[in-house]
C-alpha cells in the first residue's frame, strides 16, 4: 500500500525544506515536524477500542490505542536522525533499532550494511525511517535483514521523498509492506539519485541520498 501524505501543511513544509539553499537548522526542523505529520498518518491505522471516561460531570465515550506500544521505530542512519526525532515524539513509548547502511555509488548499486540493531520484532509493527527512497536498494537490504530477525505483525516504511523506482522496487520484493511518502518524483539520475533533489542543505544533511 502507498500512502501520499498531501495534507497542505505538510506539502507546504516540504516546499520549504526542498528550497536551495535553505540553512540547516531550517532543514533539520522541517524533517522533524514531516516525521511528526507521517507518524500521525501512520497512527489513524492503528486498533483501537471503545472506552468510558470519568469526567467531572459524567461519563464520556472514549477511544484507546491499542497497539501503541507494539511499534518498533528503526532508524536508518545517519539520514533518518531527525526524521526519527519527529515520529518519536509521536510514539512516546516505541522501542528503537538502529541501522548502518550505506549504498554505492556505481550500478547496480550494491549495499553494505555495516551496523544493525533492532529489539525483538515478532508480532510487532515495525517503523523504518528513511527521508529518501531512491532505488530501493537500501531498503530491500534492510527489509531482508529484518525478516531473518522476525516475523513481524506489520512493517511500514515512512519517507519524505520517494522515486517511482524504489517504490516499485520494494513493492516487487517486499509486497506486504505499507509506504507512506509525502512526494513521489519520477526521476533518477545515473547516480541513483532522485531528481529534482533537495537542494545544497537537503544534500548536506542527508548525506548521500543512499536509498
């Protein structure tokens, strides 16, 4: 399942983090408050149940999340740093894994995964965050790993910016897994990079877009 996160608040800070030569302090916070509005989208597909409440003046019908605390968020580093500050706020209370991978630079894009890190993941609902989805390369690496640790109930991969190669990439591989992006660019350069970009700062923040 591929889910554009549109809403205009989100598009519109994505217009401003993609600007050249935007300062990184401007970049980093931009990337905070979209893994902030992606986590928010990623939690209206959670279970939930119906509750009471006692209230002052009565009692109020309520609703519980009920698998808040089963989410996994894994971090793609060094990229996903601040992606991940923003969905960490949202799920207070996940359990956190860390991935080292870098891609080459060379068709056909080869990956070294040099850390991995992750808590138990058997029934639970895997988060993987990475700004940028490119070839899909990185993320295949990854999601290899992660079913050789596991079985997880659900995985979902939140990106900024995605290329319609890496998702279709992923989607042939890994077809039970849910993308959630705030654009899709159609272009990659020779590089493996997406085109248009994200300007000198994104660049510099990001690293190498490695995905």
């Amino acid at each position: 399942m591929i889910k554009l996160v549109d809403h205009l608040l989100v598009q519109e800070k994505l217009t401003l983090i993609r600007r050249k030569g935007i300062d990184g302090i401007h970049f980093r916070g931009g990337i905070i408050e979209i893994g902030r509005w992606l986590a928010y989208e990623l939690t209206n597909t959670l279970e939930k149940e119906k509750v009471t409440v006692q209230t002052p003046l009565g009692i109020a019908d309520g609703v519980k999340i009920k698998d808040k605390n089963d989410i996994v968020v894994v971090s793609v580093l060094r990229a996903a740093i601040p992606l991940v500050e923003g969905i960490m706020r949202v799920f207070r209370n996940a359990q956190y894994g860390v991935v080292g991978a870098s891609r080459r630079d060379e068709p056909p894009f080869p990956v070294d995964i040099s850390y991995f890190k992750l808590p138990p993941v058997d029934n639970r609902i895997v988060v993987i965050a990475d700004p940028m989805l490119a070839t899909g390369n990185t993320m295949n690496a990854i999601l290899n790993r992660i079913q050789e640790k596991g079985n997880p109930r659900r995985v979902i991969l939140l990106n900024v910016i995605a290329s319609r190669q890496g998702i279709d990439l992923v989607e042939r591989e890994h077809p039970d897994v849910d993308i959630y992006t705030c654009a899709v660019d159609r272009e990659l350069n020779s590089d493996g990079y997406i085109i248009p970009g994200l300007g000198d700062a994104g660049d510099k923040a990001f690293g190498k877009p490695e995905t």
